[in-house]
C-alpha cells in the first residue's frame, strides 16, 4: 500500500453523502435557493480553458469555462474579487481556446473559441464576432497575442492556416505567412499548426511562434526566419519572454524546457521537467513556472536551471491554464485539466480550491469519517475525513485497452468493510479488509452498474455489457460468489433499490429491443420490468434518488439523448409519471443525485457545471441552505 497525504475529499456534503462525479468544491458557502429554483455559487465545473487578470486591477478575471451540454458553448465568468466570487456574464458558442485582455483597456477582452474570435468592449457584458478575413474553419484559431504598445493590433496562431494580423482591433485579418513553411499541394490544409506564438513585450514587432520549430519576426510578421537551432525537434507547446530581457526566451516541450540568451539564436536545455504551459514573474524574470501534464506545477527561482513541484493541494493535475498577477507575482491562478480552479497567494508554495471535480466516491455508513475514492486500477482510502488517503489495490484490477478506472463503489452497510467496486472493462470485485485487498467475482467485462440490497447485502445485482448491442443484468444471494442472468433485455446505466421494499428495483438504461432509453421497475427482485417512461422522452437516466421517507418520491437525472441537454424528473407515484425539475438547472448533463436524508426535501446535483442545490419547500420566500463545499480527492486516485 502507498500512503497518500493532503490528498483531501472530505465530506461532501453536509448530509454526508458522496457526489462522486463532476462536482465543485470551495469553502463553506451559502446558497441562496429560491423556492423550487436549483442554484449554485461560481464556475462550479465544465472545465477551465483559459483564464486572464486585468493589468490594471488584478482583483478582476476572467475564466472561459467549457459548459458541457449541447451544443457545446463557453461560459464566461467574471470575478472582481479575485476569485472569491464569480458570477456569469456570457455564453459564447464553441469551446473555448484563449483568453487575452487588452493592457491599454482592460475593459476590451478578446475569446477565441471553436467557432471563431470574439471581443468585448464592456468588460464581457456584450461580445460580437470579429472574425473578417479569417479563415472559415470554425476551429482554426489557436491562440491569440496583443501588441501591448499598440493593442488594436493583434496576432492570430491558426490550425493550418499561418499567422494572422489585426490592426483595427480584430475588425479585419491579413495573412503574415511569408517564411513559415507550407506543405506539399494536395494537403488539406497549407501550413502545420501554430502550437505557440509570443510578442516581445518591449519591442512587439518581434514575435516568435512553434510551427514545427520555432521561427521569428522582426518586422510585425512581415516575414519570418527559423530560430530553433538546438531545439530537440519536438513540439513546442509553450513560449515565454523575460519581461525585463526579452532576447531571453523559454520553450515548453514534453521533453522538457528549453533557453535561449540570444534572441532565439540557439537553444540549451535546462534541468527541467516536460511542462505544457509556462509563464515568468514579471517583477522577478529568474522566477518561473511551468505546468507539467499530470505532474502538477513546477517552480525555478533560478531562470530554469533547479526546479521543485509545487503542488500542495495541486497534486497530479494536468494544468491547461496557467496566470501569474502582475502586481503580486505571488498570486497565481492554475486550471487543472478536469478538476477546476486552483489559487495560490503564496508564489505556488499551496494551493486553495474554488473549483474541483471528483471521481467516484463512498462514504463508510457507520463511520463517515471513513471515505473510499476510485482511481485508475486502485482504490484511495481515508480514515481521518479526507485529510490523508492510502492507496489499496494496485495490480488486483485487469487492464485492457479500454483501462481500469473504478467506476463504481458500493459499500455493505451492515459490514462496512465489505466493499464492492467495478472498473471500466476488468468486470466486478469485492474486498471484505475495508479495501486493502481485492478479488474478482465477475469475468472480465464491462460491469458498469452495481447495487447492494440495503437489507440483505449478500444480494448484489450488475449490469454489464455482452456485446455491441447486448446486455444483461445479473443477480447474486451469496454475496457474488454465484451469479444468475435475470435479464438480457435491458442496458443498465444505473440502479436504484426502494430501501423499504427491497424487491422493488428501479433501472436507468436503455431497452435493447427497441433502443428506447430511460427507466424501466421490477417488484419481484428483478424477474419481469416494466417501462415507466410517462413524462419522459428517451432520456438518457445517469443518476437515481430515492425519498428515503416517502419511497414512492423518486429522482431521476441525465439528459436528452437527441439534443444532450440535461435535466432532473421528480416522481410522486412510483415512477407512474414524471415531471421536470429544471428551475435553474440550465442546460447542465446530471450525472449524480443526493438527498438530504433528514430533510429530503433537499435535493443536490452533480452535474456537468457543478453541485446545484435545491430546497423544495410550498412556504413563500427564499430560502438559505448552508452546503459544506470540500476538497475531494483527484480524479483518477492519482
């Protein structure tokens, strides 16, 4: 076993229930809910593409976080209290890209996304396409630059189309190609990616871009000539200027950093590790941080010759957006690939949540402060509330080329340390040492969705796939030491058991006979089901709650399986009929359902952007729900 700490999940709600799923996380918050209105506080999830601080006031930033519901679209948020609190103020289509402020007028902002460019002039409020003259290709930006001494001129890096350059602010677009390479006719595209592109922060008709091997302008892009003598020949993912000497410069490649002293002259490598992005102090340039894939951030405090991680409550994040503060060098602002947004006011020395994700997760019944988390072919395991974690399992879970994530825990709530877990195509385990060992009790398959009976937790029901278009769902008595095939009609996407009536079973799937989804009920322990679709229409069913009072209330989350867009159905009557409970909701995909279980009228929400909370009540006016937001462990048990 290894031992892991400050990997912290915590508690993740107050009631103690786990949202395992895409989930945001910060301090201890409150939610104001207005009567049946579901409500959130800031970029709660999606995941943080690109993120920019005003010059001028570095209190205020801006995020472009991916909403992932359909159509694919950015939100942007804005915060004027640096990070504290965000609020939305836009909804762009396309993913988003890049971020860039303007250094004159930091009101007027620029967003590149997968449909193209757009600007601000009112600090975000309203934003129009800038795209004349740019190619058509909705995905062909890849990453934008201001001249800082004339900022109505703007740079372009595109994917296969060279370099662009505005000098009216984005309003129209010339090509500045000349000297960059071009492929062979007959390529559907005339140039390689522009991977990375930078601007000399003194002289800014110097610009350096990647378009495999570095290159260099003069001229404001009139021309280029290659700079990459002692490059290792690999992809340059990141460039960085010395604010102070900008003919120092520094490369990040998988490979590790490079440096140059002479103006892209020639190029040394630096003891280093393979980072993806990279950005320097600009009050102190020997200061340096680079964000690593998967490995967190890194700092050298000596122009890139030492470098020490710095990741204490950034562990293992694959960090895609990388800010220093220009007036603070010590304040940074990391996004962390699937696991949200990060700050540090420390110069990297630690790191504060205010917006996170989680894998699954599992709460011990009898001793909450006991959590269980997956990981990829392991299982984490706390004993003090998610301050320090164990990492069990290593080697027990079967890989192929579909892997080994735990997709699902589930816990024996009469003997806790009975645990049972499924991974993405090694089929079902068990462990009766509260995690430290596991044992398979179902073939190598895709079991996806496991359920134990609340009062007789030898009785085990899985789903799991047989083929492309096949399925079955399995039952066990003895604890998964046998199995029976109890039915091959339905895909399982989730279980529900009525912890009344334990025969009584709900299924969130899809009917193979008629490639029809949503939920289907058997009260016979699973022998026939029966479609209770009233009110739903083909939905795509990833989450299920049950009113542990009032069993006949039920919960269902997902989203449409046409348009994506997600929602939550709430039943009185067993599943007869269905309505929506959306007020608030947005668009979001919801992949987990909670409820409070002294209070079940509350409800919360994992979803695609985050927890959203609601407090169903018939009484007039708002009402305040305190939710404790925690740190949770890393997605994947790294």
């Amino acid at each position: 076993m290894t031992a892991i700490t400050a990997k912290t999940i915590r508690r993740m709600l107050l009631t103690g229930l786990a949202l395992a799923a895409v989930v945001w996380l910060g301090g201890l918050r409150e939610v104001q809910a207005g009567v049946d209105v579901w409500t959130t506080t800031g970029p709660e999830g999606g995941t943080v593409q690109a993120l920019a601080i005003d010059p001028q006031n570095p209190a205020t930033l801006y995020a472009a976080v991916r909403h992932n519901a359909s159509p694919e679209s950015t939100d942007v948020y804005k915060s004027t209290d640096a990070g504290s609190s965000w609020r939305v103020v836009a909804n762009l289509p396309g993913s988003p890209q890049a971020l860039a402020i303007d250094p004159q007028t930091p009101t007027t902002l620029y967003l590149r996304t997968f449909r193209g460019v757009y600007k601000s002039t009112d600090g975000g409020g309203r934003w129009a396409l800038v795209n004349t003259s740019l190619p058509s290709s909705y995905l062909s930006v890849q990453n934008l630059v201001i001249d800082p001494q004339t900022p109505t001129t703007l740079y372009a890096g595109t994917f296969g189309d060279g370099v662009f350059k505005s000098t009216d602010g984005g309003g129209g677009w010339n090509a500045v190609n000349t000297g960059l390479p071009t492929h062979p006719p007959g390529y559907y595209y005339p140039h390689s990616n522009v991977e990375a592109l930078a601007i000399d922060p003194q002289t800014p008709t110097t610009l350096y871009l990647d378009m495999g091997g570095v290159y260099k302008s003069t001229d404001g892009g009139g021309s280029w000539s290659p700079a990459s003598t002692g490059l290792g020949g690999g992809t340059i993912h990141s460039l960085a200027i010395d604010p102070q000497t900008p003919t120092t410069l520094y490369a990040g490649t998988y490979g590790g950093i490079f440096k140059s002293v002479n103006g892209g002259g020639d190029w040394s490598a630096v003891n280093s590790p393979a980072v993806v992005l990279l950005v320097i102090d600009p009050q102190t340039p020997t200061t340096l941080y680079g964000g690593a894939e998967f490995r967190g951030i890194f700092k050298s405090t000596d122009g890139g010759a030492g470098w020490r991680a710095v990741n204490t409550g950034l562990t293992n994040s694959f960090v895609v957006g990388l800010a220093i503060d220009p007036r603070t060098p010590a304040t940074l602002y990391a996004s962390a690939y699937g696991q949200g947004l990060f700050r540090s006011t420390d110069g990297s020395g630690s790191w504060v949540n205010i917006a996170e994700t989680v894998g699954v997760l599992a709460i011990d019944p009898q001793t909450p402060t006991t959590l269980y988390a997956g990981g990829l072919g392991r299982v984490l395991k706390s004993t003090d509330g998610g301050y320090t974690w164990t990492s069990y399992g290593a080697g027990q879970f079967p890989s192929s080329g579909w892997g080994n994530e735990i997709r699902a825990l589930r816990i024996d709530p009469l003997t806790p340390t009975t645990l049972y877990a499924t991974s993405f195509s090694g089929g079902a385990f068990k462990s009766t040492d509260g995690g430290q060992s596991w044992s398979a009790i179902l073939p190598r398959s895709s079991a996806v969705a496991l359920a134990v009976d609340p009062q007789t937790p030898t009785t085990l029901y899985a789903g799991r796939s047989t083929g492309t278009t096949t399925s079955e769902i399995l039952k066990s008595t003895d604890g998964g030491a046998t199995w029976t095939a109890i039915n091959r009609d339905l895909g399982v996407g989730t279980f529900a058991i009525d912890p009344q009536t334990t025969s009584t079973l709900y299924v969130g799937g899809r009917d193979n006979r008629t490639g029809s989804s949503g939920v289907f009920k058997s009260t016979d322990g699973g022998v026939s089901w029966s479609a209770i679709n009233n009110g739903l229409t083909d939905f795509l069913v990833t989450a299920f709650a049950i009113d542990p009072q009032t069993t006949t209330t039920l919960y269902v989350g997902g989203f449409d399986s046409t348009t994506r867009i997600g929602g939550v159905f709430k039943s009185t009557d067993g599943g007869q009929s269905w309505s929506a409970l959306n007020a608030g909701l947005t668009t979001s995909q919801v992949w987990q359902l909670a409820i409070d279980p002294q209070t079940p009228t509350t409800l919360y929400a994992g979803t695609t952007t985050g927890v959203f909370a609601l407090q169903q009540t018939t009484v007039g006016g708002a009402v305040t729900t305190t939710v404790n937001f925690d740190t949770p462990a890393p997605p994947g048990g790294q």
